[in-house]
C-alpha cells in the first residue's frame, strides 16, 4: 500500500459517564464503526468510516454519542481547498471516476432565497384560511386549445385525460433499486392518502404495490426496465426520462449487487446483473422520434393517460421544454440541477445544468410567448426545502411540483451523501433486508403524509396572505415575488422586479 | 387478554425493549443508575432472540393455562383471574427455579427469586412496548391463546 493519507471526516464522541454498553450503536452501524472490546461489553468506536447519517446518535437511549467534525488542518490555501486535494489523494489511489448520492452541496445561489413573496394591506383583504375555502386543488395535463359551448352551455370539447391533484406537491421519481421496497411503499402509501403520486422511477412496479397503481407514475427511461403493458396501463400517468437534474446528460447505473430477485423481477433483468442505462434513449435522437414514444405510448394506453416527459435543466431548456410541448408532451417536467440522486459522478452534479427558478421561468416565459403555455403542465423539481419553495416556484410558472429529498428527510435520511455505497442505515437506500426492515413504512408513511399536510397548511397561510384563494390565481403570478440583491439580468429571466419597486 | 406480540419482520435487533425494561424494573427507573450502578443489577425480562438478519423479543406469554404457575411448588407464580397477568409473589418464591424449567418459551429469567414479565401493570403500555423504535413490538388484544 502506498502512503495515502484522506483525513476522516468525522469523530465519533462517546461520552463514558452516559454510556451503558447497551450495544445497540454496534448492531445499528453498518459502517461498523462501533465495536464491542474483547471483554464483550465494553462499546468502542473507531470513527474512520463514520458517515454523519446519525443512526446510533438517534438510537442511543441515553444520549452517549455525537458526531464532530474532525479537523486535520491543511496549510490554507484558497486555490487548493483540502476537498480538492482529498479527492485526487482518492482518484491517485483508486482511478476511478467520484461517485456521490444527494444533490450538490456547492453553494451555489439558491434563488428561492433571493425571492420575497407580498401580502396583502389595506387596499385588498388578506383571506384567513382556516375560515375561508382555499383552494390548491391541481389538475395536470394538455388543456384544450379553445371551449365551445353548446346553447345548453354544455361543453363540446373533448377533453384530454386529465390527473386530478389534491395539493401541487408529488413525489419525484425514485426506483426501486435505488431506494428500498419499504421507502417506496412508504411514499405510495403517503401519495394515495394525501390525493397525490408517487414516481415508481425506472424501476418498474413491485407487485406489492399494485394497490397503488391510481396514484403511481411510471417512468420510462432509456434503460426500459419493467416497461410492459400493464406497467403502462396501471398508472395515472406516463413519464419519458429524458434527463435527471443532478446528472443531466449522463445515464444510470445500479450495480449488480443491488439487483436481488426482487429488483430483477421488477426491471425484468437477470438477478445480480449491472442494470445500466444508457445517457441518450436511443431511439431518441430529435424532437420527431420523441414524438414517436409519446405517440406509441399513448396508443398502448388508448388515450387515456396523460404522457409527461422529464428534461434536466440545461441551457437551453426554453427551447427544449417548446420542442416537447410540440411533440405531444401533456406534462413537462423541469429538473434543476440541485436535484438529488442515488449515485451521480460527482464532477457530474457539482458543474453540469442550472437551477430549477431560472429554468422554469424561462421555460414559461417561452411557452406563453409562444401561446402554447395552456398545451402542457410544467413541474418543476430538483430541491424543494419547504413550502415556501413551492409557493415561490407555482407563482414563477409551475402547476406543481415534485419533491424528493423532503420526504426522504421525512422518513430518516440525514443527508450523509452515501447513497451510492448500498449502505443506508436509515434502510432507505438500500437492498440489504437487515436495512430494509429498519423503515416501517406504518410509521413513514404517517410522517411523510404529516409533512406534506403542513406544507399545504403553509401553501394556504401564505396565499391567503396575499388574498389569493385558488393555486390557479397564483400560477405564473410573477407579480407576487420580489428579488432580493440580485442583478438586472437575474431578474430579466426570473421575471420579477426588485423588491421596492 | 392484552399481549405483547412481537413482529419479527420489523424487529432491529437493537435491544432497547431490553434496556427499558430493565429501567422499568429497577429500584431508581433512572436509565442510567439502572443500567450502570444499581446493585443488585436490575433484570430485563425480555430477551431479544436472534440475530440482525432475524430477532424477535420474546418475553412471558401469559399462557391460559401456564405451566409455571402449575409447577410452582409453593404457589407463589400465579394466574391473576381478572387481569390474566401471570405475576411471581416474591414473598411466597423461595427460588427453586421449576417454573424456569417447565417455561416452554424460555421467559423466566433468574435473579434472587424468579424474574419474569408483569406486562408493566402499573402502566398503560409495557416499557418494552412504548420505547420500541420501529414498532416491532404490539400490545394488543387478539383473542384465542398466547
């Protein structure tokens, strides 16, 4: 072995007076760092593969234990960041490409920070919603182009399949393979009480889940794992992966040992093989041969699911997101390049797409400039932290919004960024059945359902604030945000004005 | 009768039913006097069997017709008729251990005098139960034999 010195990130702190030896952080870790001395009760730990995920913090009765950071100075250098430094140590020794889970933790500008929201004084009534009806009811999908109304004032207008939401919140995709049965089932569980969906990813669909098939949308992604018939026809609606917001331009790939019978039943792979998707699809090259899937998935469900296609925010997302709405697309998804994701390169996540508020404010600005906005629904993903966020993000164009790392937070995760190594003590991100037990999807899905009814209460305090009643007063209602220190061209493509104006 | 049934699909093998009841059990109900200082060492009467790929905490099943109570040979392990709770009255238990013996779940545990679950009888909710973090453990009424 050659010298190789990476610092470890973390120290875990074991208060002795606290401590009972009761054991329980050394079952729980499965980085093992936790250890039992030869006697076989003294607890022990060696911090060296410690994650920060918080499992035997959370666990442990008494309170012993807390994670510090470990600091090893490095002479300072502003260039040179120990970060930079740590992982050419980790390529020198390994070769290999950084993998990373979660979405980027470069500080980036988050512009949902930079957007004041109004309210209203004096010259109109605020609305107090606990005494008023409010109303954020959503309803996806291609509207048609103009009503005719018959003498009886009965519409004449067939209507395109429409997905009828009871908040603007859903759940962005997460397969199964990357997250574990019991998260899943956690989230469709949550997803059919609130009135809302859960993305089945591109894992195809679990037979346990087949209950929640009416609030299940089934992804088709460039793998084409699980794609069948009945995958489509049990769905609310379609998805056409085009792209994934923390790794625009860049496929997936759950290694093989995650791919138990389980997971190959449902992708319809070999057990214990690699299943790769490709970056591109590769019967999608343009705008026409998109419209091709859209068109054949919509005949092998006879019209009657909505077909949405989900893009990562690149730099020309306006004109992307037009040229899907002209290929057929009923729903168009927009995933900013916060996004969170199993595993991404980690060059990948940290420097490839833009943020979600810029991308969704030129795609709608496009959309209505071109007069096709009322053609499509737009969602927009990739790193809600509340509902403030959403509020924000439906008033810069949005029907709704998808959320993922919320509800993950919801269920246990503590943001440790390692996904990617199969090893979630949290039992989320993983396929190890001493893990997945850990996650009672009767406990999470209560949590997860908690978390959004509190989102929509605060959806509803603040647009009642601003004397809004309905979702659909607020969509695209750029007038109702105010940046804050940003530049004249920041506000030009977000669409609002500064505050004070 | 309520029992505490255990579901072994859920159960973490993290053993803190053991260290609760254990405190509950103590003279302090103090976690830490209890778990560290207290002597004699407070007994924990349910035992979590197996281990992380399958564990399970067994503890007294409260049989209709326990053996224990039957074997006990001055009568100190009795049936409580209303309750159905089966309790050791420590003043009559000498120690002789036969009930440990005939136990066909393996529930009674030794300490002065036999050791075994009361379900918490003073609470609404057995400690083993209210503390379990994954909701492993149920305490519940579901009818027919325990």
């Amino acid at each position: 072995m050659s010298i190789n010195y990476i610092p470890r990130r973390f120290t875990v702190v074991r208060d002795k007076e606290l401590c009972i030896n009761c054991g329980c952080c050394v079952r729980q870790c499965s980085n093992e760092c936790h250890y039992y001395a030869d006697d076989g009760k003294t607890a022990l730990v060696n911090s060296n593969a410690c994650v920060a995920c918080h499992r035997c913090v959370d666990m442990c009765p008494t309170g012993a234990l807390r994670i510090e950071k470990y600091v090893c100075d490095y002479r300072e250098n502003a260039n040179w960041t120990p970060q930079y430094q740590q992982e050419i140590c980790r390529q020198a020794a390994t070769g290999g490409v950084l993998l990373s889970g979660m979405g980027t933790p470069k500080p980036y500008p988050v512009y949902w920070d930079k957007i004041l929201l109004n309210a209203s004084q004096v010259t109109n009534p605020s609305i107090d919603p606990l005494r008023e009806p409010m109303e954020i009811r959503t309803i996806l999908g291609r509207k048609p182009e103009k009503i005719t109304v018959e003498k009886k004032g009965k519409s004449t207008v067939e209507m395109p399949p429409q997905v009828i939401l009871e908040t603007p919140i859903m759940f962005s995709a997460m397969s199964f393979g990357s997250i574990s049965l019991n998260a899943q089932k956690s989230l469709a569980m949550a997803a059919k009480n609130l009135g809302t969906l859960f993305n089945t990813g591109e894992g195809g669909l679990h037979p346990d889940l087949k209950d929640y098939t009416d609030c299940a949308i089934v992804q088709v992604a460039s793998g084409r794992f699980g794609v069948h018939k009945e995958y489509l026809q049990n769905s609310r609606f379609i998805e056409i992966k085009i792209g994934q917001g923390a790794k625009p331009g860049i496929g997936g790939h759950l290694p093989g040992e995650k791919v138990n019978v389980e997971v190959s039943n449902a992708r319809m792979i070999p057990e214990g093989s690699d299943a790769i998707s490709p970056a591109p699809h590769h019967d999608i090259y343009s705008i026409e041969d998109l419209r091709q899937l859209i068109w054949s998935l919509k005949q092998a469900t006879h019209n009657e699911k909505p077909v949405s296609v989900k893009i990562a925010a690149v730099h020309n997302v306006a004109a992307i997101v037009s040229g899907c709405a002209r290929a057929g697309a009923d729903i168009i998804a927009i995933d900013g390049f916060r996004g969170g994701t199993g595993a991404a390169p980690t060059r990948i996540r940290d420097n490839v797409g833009i943020p979600i508020e810029l991308a969704l404010a030129a795609a709608d600005q496009r959309l209505r400039d071109e007069g096709i906005r009322s053609s499509i629904s737009l969602v927009a993903a990739g790193s809600f932290r509340c509902s403030a966020d959403i509020v924000k993000a439906i008033a810069l164009g949005a029907d709704a919004c998808y959320c993922a790392s919320a509800p993950l937070i919801a269920m246990g995760c503590h943001m440790c960024q390692t996904c990617n190594t199969g090893k979630c003590n949290w039992g989320i991100a993983t396929q190890r059945p001493e893990l997945v037990k850990r996650l009672n999807p009767d406990i999470m899905h209560e949590r997860v359902e908690n978390l959004i009814n509190a989102w929509n209460h605060e959806i509803k305090e603040i647009m009642g604030g601003m004397g809004i009643n309905s979702v659909d007063s607020l969509r695209g209602n750029r007038l109702m945000l105010r940046g804050i220190g940003l530049t004249e061209k920041e506000l030009e493509i977000l669409g609002i004005k500064h505050a004070g104006e | 009768m309520k029992r505490v049934y255990a579901k072994e699909e859920l159960c973490l093998n993290c053993r803190l039913c053991e260290v609760y009841c254990k405190t509950a059990h103590s003279q302090s109900k103090d976690i830490i006097k209890a778990n560290k200082y207290e002597d004699p060492e407070p007994v924990s009467r349910v035992t979590v069997c197996g281990d992380k790929m399958l564990s399970a905490a067994v503890n007294c099943r409260h049989c209709d017709n326990p053996k224990c109570v039957e074997a006990c040979i001055t009568g100190a392990m009795q049936k409580d008729k209303k309750t159905g709770i089966v309790r050791v009255d420590e003043e009559k238990c000498i120690g002789c251990m036969t009930c440990l013996a005939v136990c066909p779940f393996g529930c009674i545990k030794t300490g002065k005098f036999a050791v075994k679950c009361d379900l918490c009888c003073t609470e609404d909710e057995p400690a083993c139960v209210k503390n379990c973090p994954n909701r492993a453990l149920v305490y519940a009424d579901f009818g027919g034999k325990g």
